[in-house]
C-alpha cells in the first residue's frame, strides 16, 4: 500500500510540474501581443485614426482599426476593379513579420517579393488558399478585410492581431500577431 502511494505521489507531483511549466496560458499572449502591437506603433510613429479617411488617402503612418480588429493602412486603393466574393483569385505578394517570436520564426521580416517566391494564390472569400507553397502559411481569411476597400493592384499594410476569428490557426495557436509592411493584390485577368 505504501509503495502505490509513493508512486502515485510521484506521478502526481510530475503532473504538477509539467503543468505548471507552461508560463504560455492566453492571457499572457494576449498580453504579449498587446505589447509587440504598442512597440511597433510607437517605435514607427503610427497613428491610428478614429474613421476611414473621407478621401480614402492615408498618409505613410495611419492606420484605422477595422471592425474585425485588423489593422488597416491603404498606400494604393489600385485601379477600381473589384474583387467578386466567390469567383475572383487573387494572388497577394508580401513583406511579413511576426512582432513574437516563436520556435519556428523570429522577428526577421520574410520577403515574398524575391524571384523565385510564389504568391499565395486563393479565391476572394475562401477560407483557404488555392495551392500549397512556402508562402500559403501566412494565409489568413482576414486578409479580405482589405479587399472591401481596396481592389486590382492595390497595397496596403495590415496589423493581424493572433486573437480574431478568421486567422491562420498556426498564428493563432502560437499567439503571434503578424505584421505585413506590404501586401500587393493582383486580380486573376481570366
């Protein structure tokens, strides 16, 4: 009898002390993640505006905070041509960084601009993209939000926060908000 007792408290204590490894519980997230958005507000003089800009230009550093909570900079609106829910592929080009770290990428910003780098490839409005390439793991439902104000050949910058629905669960899990310093949408021509 107490020998099974050692052993259980043995395997209890073990148990305790895996559980009580993990300093990684969603409030500490959404606490980091707060942090890296505040740092790189302030470390690149960001402003964030209250509305959309009633001429829908934005200066280099405003950024509107959608409904969703994506953050939102348009740098060119493109050329009218809209995106239709459902039927239009869009290839997206990007500068990307993750504002944590985390065992699989750090801070360094990934270019998806170099030749030889494909773009993530999906139809507006599916929930996900239509090829799989090394580029696709930053695929995120909520890179629409821009294409309600935005269309063919346009860019922008975005702020995903690693919390909101619709995210990439590989972000989303980790708790690593991603912060895409250009993102070029090009329309399918067909």
């Amino acid at each position: 009898m107490k020998k099974s007792f050692n052993t259980v408290l043995v395997l209890f204590t073990l148990l305790l002390i895996v559980s009580c490894r993990s300093d990684r519980t969603y409030s500490n997230m959404l606490e980091a993640q707060e942090n890296a958005i505040d740092r790189l507000i302030d470390e690149n003089g960001f402003e964030i505006l209250k509305s959309y800009p009633a001429d829908g230009v934005f200066k280099d550093n405003q950024f509107i905070i959608l409904d969703n909570g994506v953050y939102l900079n348009v740098i060119d609106s493109g050329n009218g041509n809209r995106a239709v829910n459902g039927s239009t592929y869009v290839f997206s080009r990007f500068y990307v960084k993750c504002l944590i770290e985390w065992q699989y990428m750090d801070t360094t910003t990934i270019d998806c601009f170099k030749n030889g780098t494909e773009p993530i490839i999906y139809r507006y409005g599916s929930s996900s993209p239509a090829q799989d390439n090394n580029s696709a793991i930053f695929f995120s439902t909520l890179m629409f939000s821009a294409l309600e104000y935005v269309g063919d050949d346009s860019e922008v910058k975005l702020i995903i926060p690693f919390h909101i629905k619709g995210n990439n669960q590989t972000f989303q899990s980790a708790g690593v908000p991603l912060f895409f310093s250009k993102i070029r949408f090009r329309f399918d021509p067909q």
